[in-house]
C-alpha cells in the first residue's frame, strides 16, 4: 500500500506538490478551507470583464513548459507586446538612464564584474541589496532599475531586503532547465485556469482534494499522531496559526513555530480598473514601474489584455498598491485608491479617461518580506521530519520557484520512506 501524505492548502504550493507526491507513488490527499483551489491566484468577474487577484501567469522555462505538458494542461503565451516593460522617470520610458548614466553604468559594470570578478568574491552575508548596489552599481542605475525592479516582485525596502537572498542567486549558475522558452504563460482566460486545470488532472491521478475543510488543525494534529508526512502550503501566517498549539509536543515543531513567528508579512492591494480603451498607443505593453523617487503612490501597473493577448472588450489595467513602505495602505479607501490612479494616470499618460468600474483585491499580510533577519532566520531553520513547510517564505516569490520546491519537497520525502522502508526490514 502506498504511504499516505497529507497537505494543507491548495494555493499554487499544494497542488503542485500534490502532483509531484503523486509522481512519487504517495497516497495524497489534499485539505482546503477555501471553496476554490489558487490560494492567492484567483479569477473574479465584473461587468467588464474578468481580473485577478494575484499571479497573472508564470515563466515559460523549460522545466515548467515541461511541467505542464506532462499534466496535459493548455497554456497561453505572452504577446510579442508585452516584452516591452516601461520604468518611469518623468515619463514612461523603456531605459529610464540618461546617456552619460549609461556609459557610467557600463564602466562600473565592466570593472565590478568582467575585470575585478568582485561578485565572485564578495561576503553576501549580512549585505542589504542596497549596500551591495553602492558597490556594484552606479547610484542611477540604483535609483532606477534595481530599486523599481525589486519592488515590483518583493514589495520590499532594498535597504533592508537581503542580498545574498536576492542577488547571490542571480549569479548561480543555471542548468538548461532553467532556459526561458516563453517569456511567460497563462492558462486560457487567466492564470487561474491553469490551476483548475492541474486540480481536474490531479483527481484523474487519484488525488482527493477536499474543499471547504474546517478542520486543518486536528487533520495536522492527527497525521503526526499517526507518524503520517504533512505539508503544510499555506501563507506562513496560516501556518504559525496551525502549529501554535502542537509547539509543546516536541522541540522541533517548537523551531518551527519561532521560525514562522518571525516572519514579517507586507500588505499588497491590487485593484483593477476598467476603462473604455487604451490610453496611448505609446504604451502597449506590459506595464510600467515607478520609483519612490517619482513620487507616485502605486508601485505599479500592469496592461492586462496585452500581455496575453486576450480577446476583450474594454481595457483593464491592474494598479499594484503597498509592500513593505506602505503598510498604511491596507486602511485606504476605495475612494482614495480611485484618486490615486487618477492622479498617476494623469502623470503617466496625460490622460483623465473615466474609471468604469474598480476592483480591489487587500491582502494584510500578501508576500514575505525578504530582509536581513529573514535571511539570519532561514539559516537557523531546519524542517520537522513530519512537518513540512512549504511556500514562498522559504524561497523566493516567484510561482515558477515553488514547482521546483515542490519537486524537492516530494523527492526529500520519498528518500524519507524508503529509508523507514529498508530500516523495518
Ligand atoms: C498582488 C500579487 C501579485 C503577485 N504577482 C506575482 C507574479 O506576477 N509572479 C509570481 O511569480 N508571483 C506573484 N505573486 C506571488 C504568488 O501569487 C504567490 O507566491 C503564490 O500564489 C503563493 O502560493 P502558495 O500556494 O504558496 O500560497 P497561497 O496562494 O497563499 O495558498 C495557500 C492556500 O492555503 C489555504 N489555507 C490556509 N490556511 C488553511 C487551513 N487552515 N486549512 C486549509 N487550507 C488553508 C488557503 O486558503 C490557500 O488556498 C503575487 C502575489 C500578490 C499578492
């Protein structure tokens, strides 16, 4: 009989370690509380068409090309449109470096890494990815790219984000898996769909995935009664509340909880806007980031119909509010997050086009902020044999980061079992 494992959460994580688990020849069964799989990711409906509430799709790198193919599951690439991302720096620009800040920024960058090699050679540890930038970087190139960049996948304060976290990765090098194929997909009408897609495939597997579950603490209590695996793939907020009571049981679900206690949480809202059409032929394409240094309230925007090409009928742009130098932005109103976008709007596109209609989607504690002290409290970390964390806390934000996570996560355990296996013999 196949070895049982349970997994809290059907959000992005769960469901993709279900399918590996389920590779690995487990019994899996898979607990939500939500009536819906996606966790974050969801697709809602307005009169003008649908939008999202998080990830709006995912890298187009071999292993998840393969990924998804091997599921059966029907993506939708990027547009050729979308490859043009824009940075604003007075105006919406796609190199926001003035000419001379260019060749500065060459010059610096031939030196740091093509003659000294000082990457190689630098201590990550303890490094913000602002201090690191003074070294390697020119002060512009700080300002407006890596400073926007970040915050458009972190949410967070590059004086306190981790750079060994952050930028060492960057440097690694990456197997062929790794190779971008398309720049990014998406299911069908949204991202979504392709989570709908791989729980339909996971049931054909034999896969119980059980919806609306209330009951998440006493399922995790219970499994580690019975010396049963399981992973835990909710938020790490989710997850302290579900261990809170087990941490006297043994010293290890104790490291666990302190772990998960000392994760700091940023808010993100992110509210779509509806609006007749496009504002400026100018700006087709992914969307743009701003700078602090603009003085913008948004972080972001993003051009949703051209990025992947989706038939519609009116244009939706979706406004990326809050991170980790903006917590007070969970308490604005609707009618404050309108004005907002008016206001940029105005700036950015010269345009003062009416709102049609306004979604907005407020998560208190949305992404992990990955500063110095996550850094410093990740090192200390080490798993639970039963218990398993598993999300984007441990690891980078990205979607495409948790398949291979996942993929580690059900080999670690498989090697787990076959150990036992061998030591009953
Ligand atoms: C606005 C926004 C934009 C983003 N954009 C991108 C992007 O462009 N690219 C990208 O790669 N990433 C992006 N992300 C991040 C990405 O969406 C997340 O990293 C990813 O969705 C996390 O998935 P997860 O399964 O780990 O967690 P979650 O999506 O949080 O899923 C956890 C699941 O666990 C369930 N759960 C919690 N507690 C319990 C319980 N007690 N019992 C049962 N079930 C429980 C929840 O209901 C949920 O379904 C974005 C995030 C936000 C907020």
């Amino acid at each position: 009989m196949s070895k049982k494992v349970n997994i809290i959460g059907a959000g992005f994580s769960g469901l993709t370690a279900a399918y590996y688990l389920q590779q690995q020849g487990f019994d899996v069964h898979v607990y939500e509380k939500a009536e819906t799989v996606g966790g974050l990711i969801q697709k809602k409906q307005s009169d003008y068409g649908f939008y999202e509430t998080a990830a709006n799709g995912i890298m187009g790198q071999a292993h998840i090309i393969k990924f998804l193919d091997d599921l059966g599951v029907k993506y939708r690439p990027s547009s050729d449109k979308a490859k043009k991302r824009f940075i604003l720096r007075e105006r919406l620009t796609r190199w926001p470096l003035k000419f001379v800040e260019t060749l500065k920024l060459i010059f610096k960058v031939i030196i740091n890494f093509l003659i000294l090699k000082k990457h190689k050679k630098i201590n990550y540890s303890g490094l913000s990815v602002a201090k690191w930038a003074e070294q390697f970087l020119t002060i512009e190139a700080k300002k407006y790219l890596l400073e926007p960049g970040l915050k458009g996948i972190y949410a967070g304060s590059i004086d306190e984000l981790s750079s060994q976290l952050i930028i060492q990765p960057l440097f690694k090098k990456k197997s062929s898996n790794y190779k971008s194929i398309i720049p990014l997909v998406s299911g069908h009408n949204s991202f979504h769909d392709i989570l709908d897609q791989i729980k339909e495939r996971l049931i054909s597997l034999g896969v119980q995935i059980n919806l609306q579950t209330a009951n998440a603490e006493q399922i995790v209590e219970q499994s580690l009664a019975e010396k049963t695996p399981v992973i835990l793939a909710t938020s790490a907020k989710d997850a302290l509340s579900l261990v809170e009571k087990l941490r006297e049981q043994d010293q290890g679900l104790k490291n666990v909880f302190n772990f998960l206690k000392q994760i700091e949480l940023v808010p993100i809202v992110s509210v779509t806007a509806f609006f007749k059409d496009l504002p400026s032929d100018q700006y087709i394409g992914f969307g743009g980031l701003f700078p602090q240094a603009e003085g913008l309230k948004p972080l972001g925007v993003l051009m949703n119909n051209v990025i992947f090409n989706r038939p519609h009928s009116y244009h939706s742009e979706t406004w990326i509010f809050g991170g980790a130098f903006d917590s007070a932005v969970i308490q604005m109103t609707d009618a404050q997050f309108k004005e907002a976008i008016q206001a940029a709007r105005r700036k950015i596109f010269q345009s003062d086009a009416e709102i049609l209609d306004m979604k907005i989607t407020r998560w208190d504690k949305a992404l992990p902020h990955f500063t110095l002290k996550h850094e410093n409290n990740l090192a200390q970390f080490k798993q639970h044999p039963l218990l398993k964390l598993h999300g984007n806390y441990l690891n980078v934000i990205g979607v495409s980061k948790i398949i291979v996570e996942s993929q580690k996560l059900a080999h670690d355990l498989k090697e787990v079992s076959i150990q036992e296996i061998l030591k009953n013999q």
